[in-house]
C-alpha cells in the first residue's frame, strides 16, 4: 500500500521547472565564479588568439586535466546547496522564489540526512539523463524518482 500524499497542495510542474532554472543559474555563477578564480591563479601560457569555436576547442583542450576534478567540485558544491537550503527550511532560493517548498511525510521539513540522500539522489538522476525528473508527469503525486526514494514531497507554500 502506498503513503497517501500529504494534505497540502502539490507544486505544479512548471513552478518545479522554474526553480531548477534558478538554482541552476545560481549554482551556475558559483561554478563560473570559482572556474575565473581558478583561471586567475593558473595560466597557462599566452592567451589564445583564436576567436569563436576555435578559442573554446583551444582552451577545453588546455585545461583537459581539470575536466574531472571540476565536475566532481561542480556535484559535490551542487549537492551541499540542495541539501543545506533543504535541510534549513525545505526551499531553495529557486524554490522559495516560486513559492513551493519540500516536506516529508508528516509534512516536515527534511532532516539532514533525508536532504542529503534527495540531493544525491536528484544528482544521479541528473547525470542519467534527467530520467528520474521526467516522473513528475507521470506520477499522480507529481514526485520524481528522488522524491519517492527520500521520501519527500515538493508542495505549495501554505
């Protein structure tokens, strides 16, 4: 038998979208804050002098080492946002923004460890092509495949 949803009205789909948009460009300032940073300290050498296509083919290539590592740094920064702001108040400021908030079961807020484990798991599901995100259209709780794992539900601010 499944858990029934709790009794607070589910996050339509396009406000979950919209606060991925915003996370994501938040978490995407940070990435590109930390990568100006990183490029500060470390040249390589003269700047390219190539333009368009060229230069980004020239400098992914020159900084080739640091592909793996960075995306590590990029998930590991990624999960430690989703997990702090969901953990602190079950909203992301993408989430607070469109008005939509995470809760448990009871109609909590996430513990830690559940905020982590969603995180990660949202993560991984990211990394595979989104396809536990494409749940939300088809599941009549409107949970993707880490909300149904951590248990959680994403729902209106009430």
């Amino acid at each position: 038998m499944e858990p029934a949803a709790p009794r607070a009205s589910l996050a339509p789909v396009w406000r979950r979208a919209g606060a991925w948009i915003v996370d994501g460009a938040v978490l995407g300032g940070v990435a590109g804050a930390f990568l100006w940073v990183a490029g500060s300290i470390v040249r390589h050498g003269t700047g390219s002098r190539e333009r368009g296509l060229d230069w980004l083919a020239e400098t992914l290539l020159a900084w080739r080492r640091l592909w793996i590592p960075g995306a590590v740094l990029g998930l590991l920064i990624a999960v430690f946002y989703l997990s702090f702001f969901t953990a602190l108040g079950g909203q992301t400021p993408g989430k607070r923004l469109f008005g939509i908030t995470v809760i448990e079961r009871g109609g909590d807020c996430p513990s830690p460890v559940r905020s982590a484990v969603r995180s990660c798991l949202a993560m991984l599901s990211g990394l595979a092509g989104f396809g536990g995100f494409w749940l939300v259209l088809l599941d009549r709780r409107r949970q993707a495949l880490h909300d149904r794992i951590a248990g959680t539900f994403v729902v209106l601010r009430g």
